[in-house]
C-alpha cells in the first residue's frame, strides 16, 4: 500500500513507519518538526517539511500521489501544557487536523487511521476496565481536542461514505527492539521516560504525583502499552482497511494496571538500586485508574500482542534513554 503518514518524526508515529517499511508499503511522512525529530524518520521515506493545515504543500502532494490511506499522528500531547494554553491545543489538535481531513477528503483519499486518546473517558469511578461504549468525559483540554475531532470524523464518514479507525491510546511505553526510534522529549512528565531519565541520572529524582489514590498502593494505575504492539495494531487495522470499508473505535491497551509504584519498584529490581524519589501533590484531573478493555480489538483480529511484559518494556525504554544520553 501506499501510505501518507504525518506525526512521522515523532515516537509512535516513527516506529509505526519502520513497522510499515519493514512490511513492503510505501510509506510518505509529513511533520512539522516543532516537537518531532528528523533523524527518527526511516531513510527510505519521502519526507515532506510542512503543517498539516499547508494547502500550498499538502494539495499537490496529494496530486502526485495516489495515497491508499491516511495515518494521522500529528498533533500536541502534554497534558499540563494543554491546561496552561488550551488555545494552542484546540489549534493543533483540531482546527490544523480537520482543515487537513477535509484536503484530504476533497482529493478523494477515503481511509483514514485516527490516533486518539484514553484521555477522553475521564475519570473511571467505578474503577473498573473501560471499554469503546463507556461515556465520554474529557477533563483537559488535550482530551477535549482530540474528542471534537473523533466527533468530527464520525460525522463526516457518515456523511461522505468514507472509512474511518480510530484508535484509543492508554499509555504508550518502551521503545524499539533495534534501538532505532523511542521517546525524545524534553522536560517529559511521561512516567517511563521519567524514571529512565533518572536511571541514567539525567534527572535527579521521581517525582510520585499523589499516593491517596483508591489503590492498592495509593498511586495511580494505569495500562502500559509497548510501542511495538501499538504499530503492530496500526498495521493490522491498514491491511484490514486494503479490503473492507469500515468505521470503528477500538482501544490500545493490554489490559492489564501497574501502579506508578509498581514500574517504579520493577524498575529498581532490575538496576539492582533503589531511584531517588518523593511524592508531590495530586495533579489537576489526574485519574486514579485508567485500564483497557482491548477484547474488541483482540475478538475482531485475533490479535495477541507481542510485548506484553512490564520489564521488558522497562528495559526497551532504558536501553533508547542510554542510546540519546
């Protein structure tokens, strides 16, 4: 297939390239590069400079292309900075995106794979696996952008006949086997990339945002999802889509809660130390649990993922932060 990708220089979107060079599809990225990384994009891709919303770069690429899909990566995803300039979020993660859809659309491109966010469930009270059906409760404004665009999609699949996938991220975590893409950001709050920072001393210290959750340990649990595997089901929903039209929301995750303790104490079984750390404040609309009910996705693909083993995921993530020390 020949696939137009954008988000393509950053963490999930990079190693869902590899995945799909590495399977023999054609693969062109767009990326802006305000928060993404050109050396993560795979040499044997095109790679166009540009904002999504750049109608005088994305219309006569998508001339001189004929694109079987769409992958959209792109997009603004810090929660705390969402929360200081909503704004900006609203701009990125909506306005640019659907300007973008609607290019694309009105070049005749009909398939489309939409990142998401767990986010937009908000807070689980029941404390119970979330699944596709469950009410939509968006707390920021990072949840909030990515939920006006799943509503847009939706109505404009309906209305246009189009194909429409849109994926529900949990917690993306761990990097590459072959050391070739992971997470770069500055200043992360991401907990995995956090506690890496602090293994290879980067960081001082953890800082455990609230330990009075209802839990088992009093911190937050949530669903970590090796990146690896999230391509893998990028992958799948593409070849699904070569064939069949259809419009669905599934999650990405294992199913399966860690608690911010718990990574951090694996995490210390295999250094053989103990990492710096201290508890701070609850953070504003932070969630106490945040897990996957994935069997939509696993009954309708027969997947079984690959990664599914905290350590594992813990080490992948720790071998990429040594590699960019």
């Amino acid at each position: 297939m020949n696939i137009l990708l954008t988000g393509g220089a950053g963490y999930i979107g990079s190693q869902t390239t590899f995945a799909l060079i590495e399977k023999g599809h054609t693969v062109t990225v767009i990326d802006n590069l305000i928060t993404g990384n050109f050396n993560l994009v795979p040499k044997k891709v095109k790679f166009l400079e540009a904002d999504i919303s750049d109608e005088t770069k994305i219309k006569p690429l998508l001339r001189e292309d004929k694109f079987d899909l769409v992958m959209h990566f792109a997009g603004l995803v810090r929660v705390e900075e969402s929360l200081k300039n909503p704004e900006k979020y609203y701009l990125y993660n909506f306005e640019k995106a659907k300007k973008f859809f609607d290019i694309c659309i009105n070049s005749g491109l009909k398939k489309i794979i939409f990142s998401s966010t767990a986010g937009i469930y908000g807070e689980n009270k029941k404390m119970k696996k979330i699944n596709e059906d469950d009410k939509l409760l968006p707390s920021n404004p990072y949840a909030k952008s990515k939920y006006e665009l799943e509503k847009y999609l939706t109505n404009i699949t309906k209305k246009k006949n189009l194909s429409c996938v849109i994926l529900r991220y949990f917690n993306v975590a761990g990097a590459d086997k072959k050391n070739r893409t992971g997470l770069i950001a500055q200043n992360s709050n991401n907990l995995i990339k956090v506690i890496c920072e602090v293994a290879v001393e980067k960081r001082e210290k953890i800082t455990i945002n609230g330990n009075d959750y209802n839990t088992t340990d009093g911190t937050p649990i949530r669903d970590f999802i090796h990146v690896e595997d999230l391509s893998d089901m990028h992958l799948i929903i593409a070849e699904n889509l070569k064939d069949n039209n259809q419009t669905c929301i599934y999650n990405c995750g294992y199913g399966t809660g860690y608690s911010v303790g718990e990574v951090i104490n694996e995490m210390e079984k295999i250094l053989q130390r103990n990492l710096k750390k201290e508890y701070g404040p609850r953070r504003k609309d932070d969630i106490p649990y945040s897990v996957a009910d994935n069997k939509k996705f696993q009954k309708k693909f027969n997947w079984m993922p690959k990664y599914n083993d905290l350590s594992y995921i813990l080490k992948s993530a720790l071998e990429w932060e040594k590699k960019i020390k």
